[in-house]
C-alpha cells in the first residue's frame, strides 16, 4: 500500500525526495532479497482421513494460489468469485472481451490475432519478484524478456523547449553532462577540501569528467553519446545541441521518467508471459480441483466457533456455505457493504483501506510507427494527463501492435478519465498522444479504457492505508479473526503487484499452520486431560 | 416478442416476490447496485454508496429519474453523484420502475452513528426541518420532502454539504433540491450539519425502538 504512495512521490514530489525514498526502497528491499525466498509455504497436512474444507472469496491472483497450495496440501477448497471471469485484476483483453467497467461496459475490438492483446492489470514482473517466478515456473507459464524502456523514447512537457518531444537518451545524457560539470567546477573550487584528499580530489574531477563526458577543462558542450544528428555510419558523429542548466531545471522531464528504469520493481530485464498476463491466471486454473464459481457475489460472512459460514448470491438464488476456513480476497472496502459478525475494530481496520485509481488506455494502432522512430519497447513519458506511453516490445514487426496509450496514477487525473465516456477518453488520449507522436491519431484504429475504480467487482487499483492506519491495522489484517484470513496485495506492501498478492497468501497461510499448531496442541492436552 | 418480455417479467415479479423474509433476491442485471450499495442495499460508507433499504418509493422513483436526466449528479465537485449518474444513464424506464420495486422488498439493519454531533443542538436545529420532512423524520409526499429516518448519518452530513455548497439543488429541473438547497442555508457551519445528522440517527433508533 505505501508503494503506491512511493511511486506517486517519486513521480510528482521531484528528485530530492525520489532519491532518499529510492535509497530506503533499495535499502528495504536489499534486505529482503537476501535469498529469504526458499519456496511456497509447506501448510501442516490434515490428519489422515480428513479433508478439511476451505472457502476462498475471490479468484484474483492470492485467492488462486491459496487454493493451489492449501489443494496441495490435502484441503478441499471452494473459490467464489463475484466477477464472470477469474482473475481479479490479472486481465488480459482480446478481441471480442468485455471490460466490465461499472456504467460504461466495453467491447475490445482489438482484431482477433495472437499479438493483439493488452494487459489491463499487472503487465511486468521484475526478477526478483521470486515468488511470482517460481508460479511461472511450476505452472509452466513461458515467459520472454518485456523492454521497460527505451533510451529511444521520448520525455515531453509541453511547457519546455516549444512542447518538443526529447530522446530520453539525450535527456540523460545531458543531465549526466551537466550534473557532472557541477561537480567539476565544485572540485576545482576546492569545494571538497575538507572531504578529500587533493590526490582523491584529481581523481573526482577525472571521474566527473569521464562520467559526463566534459572537454578537459569540465565543459558539457554535448556528447555523441546521446546520438547524432548526421548519419554515423558515413560521417562524423555531431552531438545534438545539448539542454542548458536552467531548461533541465524548469523541465518536468525529471519528475517520473527519469527513474523509470532505475527503481527496483522496474530494475531491467523485466519480463512477461508470452500471449499475455493472464498465462499466470490459466496456469492456476489449469492445476484447481474445482473451477471457481463465478458470478457468485458473497453477501454473508459469519464466523462461527468451528468454522466459517457464507452466503452468496448467484443467479437469483441464495447459496449458505460453510468451511473449516476462508480465505478472503475481496477488497476491504467492500466489507462494510457485506453482513459480518466481525469485531468493530477489525471492520475499522478492513474500512481503513481505500480504493486506489490507477487508469490506463490502450489503442490498436494500425501500424508500429513508432519502431520506424527506432522505438521497440519501452516508455515515453509526458506532463500531459496520459502521463505514459508503452510501446509493444513483444512481436516486433508484426503488420499492428496495442500500444498502451495512458497509465496515470495521479488520483485527481484518473478521476478526470473516470468521469469520461470511453470515447471521450480515447480521444483525449489521442490528443495527447499528437504531442509525442505527430500524426498519432491516424494510426488509431480503436481503443478501450480501464479506470480501475469503476470495473465492477474491484473499483480501485493500488489500495492505500494513510501512514497512520497502516501503523495501526495492518498488522492487525494479517492476523486472522476467528477462521477468516484477509488476503489479496491490499494485505501487502506492495499494492498493485501480483507479488504484494502472492505474499499476502504465504503470509496468511503461515498464519494458518500458527492457528493449526495451537489446535493440535490444545486437542492433545484435551485428550491428556 | 411482446409475450416474451411478459414472460420475463413475470418471471422477475415471481423472483422479486419470493422475498425470503429479509432476503430480497437481486433481479438479473441489478446486481452492480449490490456492489457499491451492499448486501439488502445496506449502504457502505468505504464507498459513499448510501443505505437505500426504507426509502419510500415515490422519493426514490424522483431520484433515479433525477440521475437518469442529469438533474443530480453533474456537478463536477459531486463525485459519488457522478459515480451514481453514470450507473442510471443507460437504464430504461421500466427498468428504474423494477429497481425501486426492488428496493422497498429489500430489509437491513438500521445504521449505527458514525459521527458525533452534538445531539442536542442537531433537535433545536431540526425544527426547521420538521416543518417539511415531519418531527419523526418520516417525510411528506405532499411536499416533496423524503423521509430521513433510515438514512446514513454520514450520508445526511454529505448531502447537507452539497446542498449548502450548491453542488446540489441547483438545477432549474430540480424544483425540490432548490427548495432544499434555499433550506439549508440556515446552516452557517459543517458543524451544524453534523449535529442535525447525528439528531436524525439518534431519531431513527428511538422511533424504530418505540
């Protein structure tokens, strides 16, 4: 939950607090990955001839794999899920799919080919996602590498340099040329005197020098790193006119994209399953006992002394189930809306998670234009509304490609395209795709939108606790009340990502083989007594 | 055709009349409203969906119409109401006709208070409320004022809100929501509107009690 938070703040708030929060972040993370990941949960078996039941309420990715592990392990397990399509918020779209957006349901009319799909959800998996990898590998979800970015791409701001889109290679370039020449002139102002050596001082400055490519006086005058603007091949390289201190300043180029390659869940290579995310949402299902029940919405869940109780309601009729155990994965903020016995302040604790807003936009473009432009894969990032452009980095060549053409995270600009009709919002995309890519527009062939906080069923992407409530609840969430367990990436850190999801469900079923031991323990001492 | 959709809606009145005491059976194709309004329309605060079960008809029928037209619900500042908007818009008639139907076989439990105004100010206050919506908060038909009773706390608080700030009741096809929107300037602060919500809940338990 606070990493969306994260994201935003490296996004919007600038460079200064983007850096230490990227420290803290790599620092944090650094921790955690220190080859702690040794597998899924080993869930304590039941006892021989029984077959403990489990009812998980949700089949969004954490739902799925509970009930693969706890199936693994000997239980019988029940998913409901509310939606017509498993999944949650792991959608893949194709031709012919509905989006269930809430008031506004859509058709994808993306032609119907194998390279013809758009991940609305969950889109990339970084390496050290270890969790989520070791499902794509037992599941057998074959996957490729995804270009999170292109040095090729564009930043644009419409109010620095005429609106005119820059490489992002340039950008950098320039950046590292001017940042550097600083350092530079600091080192030959005796600036760091008091912090080095005058031998260390000469090596700073050789080092400044090297890394933003200074003349031999710590000038930047641009660098044939960033390209040229003759053709390299036949003639002398001529850098492009280079940015000047004070346009990098006044620019937004370096509010988001310029780390949009450098954060850890974003760290190169990143990959994807081949065909689309769903791949992951198949694989669990192909390995389920039972499907999940869909379009079954919970309406009822009680606890009772030996166990859970839910109702739900499915085509006009009311269903009472009850289990051993359940495992729920719908989102908190629904939980008030649902009749419960639980206590005020675990009903608090569910209230105080809030819907996220994540929008996106996806166009089928009838030609790769951008490839023509040296584009294959990556970013081009914007202060317009659409803030990000994704390019396909997945069947290069290909005759048409989906083009991602908005992915905002910025409440207050998703709640302007949420309040949009679907074609209001593809057009306004469009407009803002022009900036970036003249003559854009053309390319359109059709298009969908997915705002997050209106798809039925979900109604919010990259849930949020404030720093307060998080303090406070969450650990309380990650405890289980009675028989029932929270589950799904709102239990998580890491809202948004299938990993945050994925470790909710090992966390929650450590806390089942806690609650097992106890039991095992107590029976003994009952039958001693 | 024209018996096939009798036959449809036949079938819709037997489901909507085979109310299992307090579980009302969501008719195909209404289940959204169950997503935001809850279980039995219960209401859920996390969503700003309001409780819906009590309401009478006639208020409710205004109501969706008033969305379905854009009357309430356009202001840009009104978001729920937008949210809300956008569900009714593509519905038809005879569809609003079945959801309110459908409404008043719903039952939930009566709200609990989730703010804390002062009580006693909220009575002294609600004397002129009662003028139009009854001393019990029971509404009045006759002068277009819904009943209150039942409602969210939380949700009379808001809509006293966007009624004082003029994001509802402004429109010239909402001859009641101006009343209304003339009505509430009475309250000068947020915190009068708190203290007649919370006199209003605390007047839903005791009149239910009684």
């Amino acid at each position: 939950m606070q990493n969306i938070s994260r994201r935003e703040f490296l996004s919007y708030v600038g460079a200064v607090g983007g850096s230490s929060a990227l420290l803290k972040t790599s620092l944090a993370m650094g921790l955690m990955t220190q080859d702690s990941y040794s597998g899924p949960v080993k869930i304590r078996p039941p006892a021989p001839g029984h077959k403990p039941t489990v009812l998980i309420l949700g089949a969004g990715i954490a739902g799925l794999a509970t009930a693969f592990e706890l199936e693994q392990a000997g239980y019988q397990c029940i998913i409901l899920e509310a939606s017509f399509r498993p999944g949650g918020r792991n959608l893949t779209v194709r031709n012919g799919d509905k989006i269930d957006e809430m008031g506004n349901p859509q058709i994808c009319e993306f032609d119907k080919q194998d390279n013809l799909y758009f991940n609305c959800g969950p889109a990339r998996i970084p390496g050290h996602h270890r969790r989520l990898l070791h499902y794509c590998k037992a599941l057998n979800v074959p996957l490729q590498i995804k270009a999170n970015s292109s040095k090729m791409a564009y930043f644009h701001d419409d109010k620095s340099l005429n609106g005119k889109p820059k490489r992002i290679i340039e950008y950098h370039t320039d950046v590292r040329g001017l940042m550097s020449e600083l350092l530079w002139k600091s080192a030959d102002a005796n600036q760091f005197d008091q912090l080095l050596s005058q031998e260390d001082v000469a090596k700073l400055m050789t080092f400044s020098k090297t890394y933003g490519d200074l003349t031999e006086n710590g000038k930047y005058i641009g660098s044939e790193r960033a390209g040229s603007t003759t053709d390299r091949m036949l003639d002398y390289p001529k850098p492009p006119v280079p940015l000047e201190l004070k346009e990098m300043l006044d620019s937004r180029f370096w509010y988001g994209g310029l780390l949009g390659a450098e954060i850890y869940d974003w760290c190169e290579p990143l990959m994807e399953p081949i065909g689309g995310m769903d791949a992951v949402v198949n694989g669990f299902l192909k390995q389920l006992d039972n499907a999940p029940v869909l379009n079954a919405q919970v309406k009822k869940i009680f606890n009772r002394e030996d166990g859970v109780e839910v109702t739900y309601e499915r085509g006009g009729q009311f269903h009472t189930v009850r289990a051993d155990y359940c495992f729920n994965n719908i989102p908190a903020y629904f939980m008030k809306g649902i009749e419960n016995n639980f206590s005020n302040t675990y009903q608090t604790a569910l209230d105080s998670i809030k819907r996220g807003h994540l929008f996106k936009i996806a166009y089928q473009m009838s030609d790769r234009f951008w490839e023509r432009d040296g584009i294959y894969g990556g970013i081009s990032y914007t202060s317009e509304p659409v803030s990000q452009i994704w390019y396909p980095s997945h069947d290069i060549h290909a005759s048409k490609g989906i083009l991602l053409g908005a992915y905002t995270w910025d409440p207050k600009v998703s709640a302007m395209f949420e309040a949009m009709s679907p074609q209001q919002r593809l057009d306004a995309g469009a407009a803002c795709g022009e900036k970036i890519h003249p003559g854009y527009s053309q390319y359109i062939e059709n298009g969908i939108s997915i705002p997050w906080a209106r798809m039925n069923h979900q109604m919010g992407c990259g849930m949020q606790m404030s720093k307060d409530d998080f303090k406070q609840y969450f650990p309380m969430l990650q405890k289980p009340e009675g028989r029932h367990f929270m589950i799904g990436d709102q239990i998580s850190h890491h809202s948004g990502w299938q990993e945050g999801a994925l470790a909710s469900s090992e966390q929650a079923l450590t806390q089942l083989n806690l609650m097992l031991d106890k039991q095992i323990y107590a029976g003994g001492e009952r039958h001693v007594k | 055709m024209l018996n096939k959709s009798f036959l449809v809606l036949s079938l819709l009145a037997c489901l909507a009349f085979r109310v299992n005491a307090e579980q009302a059976v969501t008719p195909p194709g209404l289940e959204y409203c169950t997503v935001c309004h809850g279980s039995q329309l219960k209401g859920n605060s996390n969503i700003g969906a309001p409780r819906l079960s009590g309401l009478s008809t006639w208020y409710l029928s205004r109501q969706l119409r008033n969305f379905k037209q854009g009357v309430r619900g356009a202001h840009p500042e009104d978001v729920t109401g937008k949210e809300m908007m956008s569900m009714v818009t593509h519905l038809s008639d005879q569809q609003l006709t079945e959801i309110v139907e459908w409404i008043t076989t719903t039952e939930s439990e009566l709200p609990r208070p989730s703010i804390s105004g002062d009580i006693q100010s909220g009575k002294a206050l609600y004397k002129s409320c009662a003028v139009c919506h009854g001393e019990g908060a029971q509404g009045n038909e006759q002068l277009g004022a819904p009943k209150l009773r039942g409602l969210n706390d939380w949700y009379i608080l808001t809509q006293l809100n966007h009624f004082r700030q003029g994001l509802r009741g402004i429109e010239t096809r909402d001859a009641f929501g101006q009343q209304m929107q003339a009505a509430s300037q009475i309250l000068t602060t947020e915190q009068e509107a708190t203290d007649i919500a919370s006199y209003i809940q605390q007047l839903s338990i005791t009149k239910s009690k009684s």
